[in-house]
C-alpha cells in the first residue's frame, strides 16, 4: 500500500539539454505524508442521475482528470463516476469553489458549467463531496450536494469497516443487513441525505477477501429494495463507503447499492 500522496509543488518550466536529445528535468516536487495539515484530502463522487460527464474545477482550475479509452482527451465523470478511484487528491484547506463543467470534447453544451457550490475543507482532513439531485436537462443544472468528513477508523488486518450514505431520491430511512434479508443488521436507520460512522462487519469468515451479502431494507422491516441483495468481495484491513444511490421506482436510474474504498 502507497502511504505517501506526490504532486507538482512548483513547476520550474526549465528543461536543460546536456547535449543533442539529451534532457534533464528540473521540475521539484513535494512529498506530502496523508493528513499533512497544510493540505485538504477530497474525493468527488458524482451521483445526480443524468448527469452529463463532467470535469472539476477548484476555484477555477482543473481538479479532475481522466483519460478516454483513445488515451487522449478527458473522459470525465458522469453519474457513479468517482475521482480518484482509490485515495485522494490533494487541494489547500479553506474556502473553496468547486464547480463542474461539460467536456469540452462534447457535441452539446461543451464547457458549460452545470454545478458550483462553496466547500470549506479543514487542514490535514478527509471528505467526500457527492452530487445529488437528479440533473435537470431544462436549466441544466445538478441541484445540490453533500460533504463528509471521511474521519479514519483504526484499521486491523483482521477486520472489515463500513459505513453507509443514503443518496437514493425518494428513499425511506435504510438499514443495511449481512447474509439474508432477515440477518444481522450492521447499520440502522440511514436517512436520505445523511452518511453513518464507521461500523465493524461481524463474523467475517476465512481469508483475506471474504464474499458478503448485504441487503437494504426499509428501517424496521425485512423486505429489501433489492430482492437478491448485493455481494460484494471486501478486503480485511479496509474501510469501505456503502452508498445507495438511484431513484426510488425510476426503471431509467434504479435503486442500486455500490461500494467503495475510501481508507486502505
């Protein structure tokens, strides 16, 4: 596992040649130990069904980045799309404008700003911010968002955490269940909106990846929104995010229950 995050901390602009095809680089670089308190730590997860790709912007510069299959221009990020996939990208702490712009490679709207909202991230913290809303194809806009402090649970070799955040528009409160609809309950009572703290999984089993099944009910029943739940292959010694996401009863953008890696 790589502890130790790098960035560009000043970019010298100065390429020396030694010689004919030679080149030295003099670009210096910082090394940043995770929780450096002169930095913030951010992930983006964009979960507004409908969501054109997107690029993110901090106060007006480029912050997300990702290549197409061709290797070349911006992917983006369109609805589940998670930057980065594992770890964080690095801003400074304060108040921040992040907004979210159309590719600039798209056939419509191309570089129109379709999210903006403030952040104010703390030194030497980690958050999450996600889009939610469905996006509105009429003003062309994601209406809202959420941020989470992504606090660090004591991680062990032997255990598995997870935590859950209910983003499924029209969803009732949740629970989060292992093994049957009817089984042990890990987290309770999850509103829309809202992200839980961290929760230990019992009764792992044998090896290092163990298979678990998880259903989501309504709080207070045993009649999950997926019928055969979800499984997911989890590694001890990791922390995950269980998020719900979708629209209640939409065929388009159903209920669905994902998972990511948020500390490892």
């Amino acid at each position: 596992m790589k502890k130790i995050l790098y960035f560009i901390a000043v970019s010298i602009g100065l390429l020396s040649a030694c010689k004919k095809g030679e080149l030295v680089e003099n670009t210096a670089y910082e090394k940043i130990s995770p929780g450096d308190p002169k930095y913030s730590y951010l992930k983006i997860l964009n979960l507004s069904p409908a969501s054109p790709a997107l690029t993110f912007y901090m106060d007006g510069a480029k912050f997300s980045s990702a290549l197409s299959t061709a290797g070349t221009e911006n992917a983006g990020y369109a609805y589940n799309g998670l930057f980065p996939d594992l770890g964080y990208a690095v801003t400074t702490p304060g108040s921040r404008n992040l907004t979210g712009k159309i590719l600039a490679t798209a056939t419509a709207d191309a570089n129109l700003e379709v999210f903006n909202t403030t952040i104010a991230p703390e030194a030497g913290k980690y958050y999450t911010v996600y889009t939610t809303g469905q996006y509105n194809t009429t003003t062309k806009k994601i209406p809202s968002s959420l941020m989470v402090e992504d606090s660090r649970p004591l991680l062990d070799t032997t255990k598995i955490f997870v935590r859950m955040v209910n983003l499924a528009a029209g969803s009732p409160n949740l629970d989060l269940v292992k093994d049957v609809a009817t089984g042990t309950k890990i987290i309770s009572n999850v509103a829309y909106g809202t992200a839980t703290t961290w929760t230990e999984i019992p009764n792992l089993g044998p090896g290092i990846s163990p298979s678990i099944k998880v259903f989501v009910n309504p709080t207070g029943t045993t009649n999950p929104l997926q019928t055969s739940g979800s499984t997911f292959a989890l590694t001890k010694g990791r922390a995950y995010t269980v998020y719900v996401r979708g629209i209640i009863g939409n065929a388009t953008y159903p209920f669905s229950t994902t998972f990511y890696t948020t500390f490892y």
